[in-house]
C-alpha cells in the first residue's frame, strides 16, 4: 500500500473536474434534489471556475493516490482565497474528497495531515474547514482530527440554503 500526494496544475484540470464532480455527486445524492445538485456542480466545476481556481495563487489542489490509483483530492485556501474571512493566520480547508472505494484508508487523515504541514510551514495558526451539518461521518471525522466546532456559515446549493458548521483545529 503506498499512498502519494501530488500537487495540482492547470494540466490537471479535466482529471480535477472528473474526480470533483464524481466526489462530490457521491457524497451529497442522496440527500439532495437532482435540480440543485446538477445546479452545483455546473457553476462549481466548471472548466472555467476550476481554471480561475488552479491559477489563483493563494488555492492549491492536492491529488491524493492509493497504490498509483487516483482515490481523491484535497483544495486549501488562504488570504483572500479563503470562503469567509478568517484572517491572515488561518488556512482554509475548502474540500477534502475521497472516492468512495478508496474511503476507511487513512487517505482523509494524509490529506489533513499535508494541509497542517502547509498551514505550519506557512506560519498559519489555525486551519478551518465548513461541513454541512447532516454530514454526520464527516464531523465525527474532524472531531477526531482535533477541530471543534466554532460557529456557522451558510451554503449554497443551487436553490437552497444550507448550514455548516465552522469546525477549527490550531497549528500551534
């Protein structure tokens, strides 16, 4: 079992849109309608926000591989890349995916894990991520990552407004 991380270009675009799409359709079907998922995912991944997302320099995307095989991806944002204001002295998880078959390996906690070493190599005090309130495994994931709960934000999804919470872990 070997696991690697790689840093995302421009090149990478289509395989980012595929995994993105396919990543978030899997986790978020279920408890959506199909008008507001498709909504989503066509303003989201698009071609062109996900262009203007890979060349923003304050966003990096992470492939993650399981045995040479694609399994997901990880997006961190600081400055003012970040999806509330947060401050200079935070970094922002905005996504952590992982396909469905590569899931219960360890791959969300390496991909945490690289977003804590960039947060620390940049100085940063704190790393923040939103998670929709009814992703139960998700919450149960972070808690157990260290992050606590610190407040709300809304989002999005096509015509709906929903809540996540503000879950935040310090660096140091």
């Amino acid at each position: 079992m070997t696991i690697k991380i790689k840093k995302c270009t421009l090149d990478d675009l289509q395989t980012l849109q595929e995994v993105a799409i396919e990543t978030f359709y899997a986790t978020f079907k279920d408890q959506n309608t199909d008008e507001n998922m498709k909504a989503y995912l066509e303003k989201a991944f698009s071609e062109k926000q996900l262009e203007k997302e890979l060349s923003n320099t304050y966003s990096q995307f992470f492939f993650v591989y399981f045995d040479n095989e694609l399994a997901g991806y990880l997006k961190i944002n600081t400055n003012d890349a970040q999806t509330e204001q947060m401050g200079s002295e935070s970094l922002e998880i905005e996504r952590i995916y992982i396909r469905e078959k590569f899931q219960k390996f360890g791959l969300g906690k390496c991909l945490i894990n690289k977003a804590e070493e960039i947060a620390k190599e940049s100085s940063k005090k704190k790393v923040w991520l939103g998670v929709w309130e009814k992703n139960e495994n998700a919450i149960g994931f972070y808690k157990k990552m260290g992050f606590v709960q610190a407040g709300t934000h809304s989002f999005i999804l096509g015509d709906e407004e929903q809540t996540d919470y503000i879950m935040i872990k310090r660096t140091w």
